[in-house]
DNA sequence: TCGTTCTATGCAACTGGTTGCATAGCAAGC
DNA sequence: GCTTGCTATGCAACCAGTTGCATAGAACGA
C-alpha cells in the first residue's frame, strides 16, 4: 500500500497531525497521490499501533487540540525497504478517455462541455503548478542552491506540470476531433 | 464504476466473451483502464443478471466453449445516461513519484536502476501505440476516411501516445536530477 | 505419457478506498 | 442568540479491485 509510504515521506520531510496531512494531499503531495481524511486519519492509526510512527498530543490554543506523528525508527526502515524493492510501472484509469470511446455510440457534441470543464480544470492544476515552482524553486524567494530533497520535489514538480501540459495539448486536440466530428454531423 | 461503462464500450466496438475481453484490456482498452478477468468475469455476471447485457453460449472447436456477450437495451441506456452526467477529473497514483521523493530520506542514486526500468517500460508502451496507430489509423491499410467511431479511437490513441511521450521525457529529466545528486555525493 | 501452453470460466478471502454520518471547540458576523 | 465556517478527529457500511487458487478441454512437443 503506497498510502502508507506516501505519509511517511510526507512526515519525514515535516510532521504533522491527520488535519494537516490531509491539507498536503490536496495540494503538494496531491499532485500525485490522493487520499481523504478518513482514509488518513484510519492508517495514521494502524501505523502508530504497528509501531512505524510516534504521536504527541500538541495542546493548541484559539483551536481544538491536536496529534502530531513523526515518523519512528521501523518507519524509516520501512520506508527504506520499499524503496528498494521494485514496483510496477502505474496503469491508468481514465474515465474521460471511455467516455471519449462512448460518445461514438451517443452524440459526440454532447461531451463538449464535459472536455471544455475537464480542460478547465487541467488548466488551472498548470497555472497553480507553475505559481509554486515559481514561489519555492525558481522564483527571486527560491533558496540557492537547493538541497537534494528540494531538488527531488522539483523534478517531481516538473513531472506534474509535465502531466498537466500534456493533458491540455491533448484535450485541445479532443475539442477539435468532437468540432469536426460535429461539424460533419451526428451519427449512431 | 467505469469498469461496467469501459465493458459497455468494449462490448458495443465488438461483441465477445469475457476472456476476449480480459485481452483487450490488456491491449486498447487497457491504455486507459486495467481490469484483470477475474474482475470482468464478475461484473460480466452482474451487468447480466441486471439485464444490462445478452449471453449466448457458443460451441466452438478445438477449444473451449464460451459465452458471448453483447449489450442490451438498459446497457445502451446506462451507457447514455452515464456520457451525460458529469465525471470528477482523474487524479493520478503515481507511486514512482512518492519514491523519488522519499529518495532524499535514503540514497537517491539507489533509485536508479529502478527509473531505468520505468522508462523502458513506458518506451516499449510508446513504440507500441506508435506502430498501433500505424496500423490501424495513419498507414497505408488503414481505411479512408476514418467514421466517426475510429476518429475517436485515434484521439484517444493519441493521447495515450502524448502520455508515454512524456512520461519518457520526465525520466529522463528524472535520471539526469538522480546523476547530478549522485555526482555530488549521498546525504540524510 | 508427461509437462507446458493457450483458451475459457470461476470462487473466496482480503485490502484499499469511498461515502455518509457524527462530534466538538472556537471565531466571526448577522 | 444563531448560523456559518474552520480546525480537528473519528466510526460504520459499503464498494471496487487484488491475490491466490481451482477447474477443464485441447494442442504441442519432449
């Protein structure tokens, strides 16, 4: 299970309560794995008892208190082990592409709107992207030179924006082939 | 679940048996969504008992014999009713990219030959769409011109080509990251 | 004749992930 | 005083997907 690993990169590289580690899975280390809160809050929990992660209760004021993790010896161990060992190459799930597929046997105009949303929101994943490359590696406020593992995020970065690119080049060419396909009429 | 929407499309393309399609997710279908037989075996079974597809059994020679599948009325319905309500953006798992940034709590350069491995992987999946579109959509026995079901086929075709393209792309970038912090020596 | 490979189908147990719901403190604004 | 919203944690039920195993006919080669 890559949830597991994924938190404990995220607790080696800062600690953090359940609360705090869902916030990363939206934003940096979202880019390339998700997950919820409850998800989080139940595996941080399995870890803690399996003795990978320590937890501290942080008495907070103005806020309800919290349980701060850090990762734990056998953590780092874990962690070290399976970054050893190989995985396999990701396969995808993309639920835009069947519908693409679909729509020969539907109305392709009809997804037009769908492909313009998903465009959209491709589009904006870049922009944000591109801010926060700008913001933590190559902007004026960036640190010079970058250590290995703000190297590391970077090029993990780039991958994202890569993928994100990727998608809107590709989603224009889908825009096209549906106009086309539209402009020379529907079929069955 | 896309799986039943992807076996929907799959059976509409062409009619088959649940083995056949066990092999087409291992080849066009499989570019965007992976299902193992065990898997389409069982929803084969629901999607029938909910009236959604038809089964005939047909005796065959020298092999086994298997049963056909094809879609029903309620499938198309399902399928159309589906195309027409809209779908989250796919967020993506890449359990490669937590690797390399956990790489910065280990030794980087031990990742090596595992980016290696990924990017021959996505190479060979690259060469392989390339001659598929060869074949089927731009070469010389490809039909002239393509109906609407095929111009689909081919967009989505090139979008799996887009991906690999730069998939390939980021491994290398990655490789060249990994030489460049190996060059200047491990750290914690 | 025995092992291997390919076609063809399936069950059972498990794991990972999603969805829906619930609780609670505190702040800010109406 | 009431609602809204943010921090913070969690349970329970369900669903999708994976893994391991099993069966069986037929072809093929050692």
């Amino acid at each position: 299970m890559a949830l597991e690993h994924a938190i404990l990169v995220s607790l080696l590289e800062q600690p953090g309560s359940g609360y705090e580690l869902a916030r990363r899975f939206e934003r940096s280390i979202g880019y390339f794995w998700t997950a919820t809160h409850q998800q989080i809050y139940r595996v941080l929990k399995r870890m803690e008892s399996d003795g990978l992660l320590d937890v501290r209760d942080v008495p907070q004021e103005r806020r309800p208190d919290k349980k701060e993790y850090s990762v734990a010896g056998p953590g780092r161990s874990a962690l070290s082990a399976w970054l050893h060992e190989p995985i396999e190459p990701e396969s995808l799930r993309h639920d835009l592409a069947v519908k693409i597929r679909g729509a020969a046997f539907d109305d392709p105009a009809a997804l037009l709107h769908e492909v313009e949303r998903h465009h959209r929101v491709h589009s904006d994943r870049l922009a944000h992207y591109l801010a926060g490359e700008i913001r933590d590696f190559t902007g004026p406020g960036a640190p010079v030179p970058l250590d290995a593992g703000q190297e590391l995020q970077h090029v993990v970065l780039r991958g994202g924006i890569a993928y994100e690119r990727m998608t809107v080049a590709w989603l224009d060419d889908v825009l096209a082939t549906l106009h086309r396909l539209g402009a020379a009429g529907p079929r069955a």
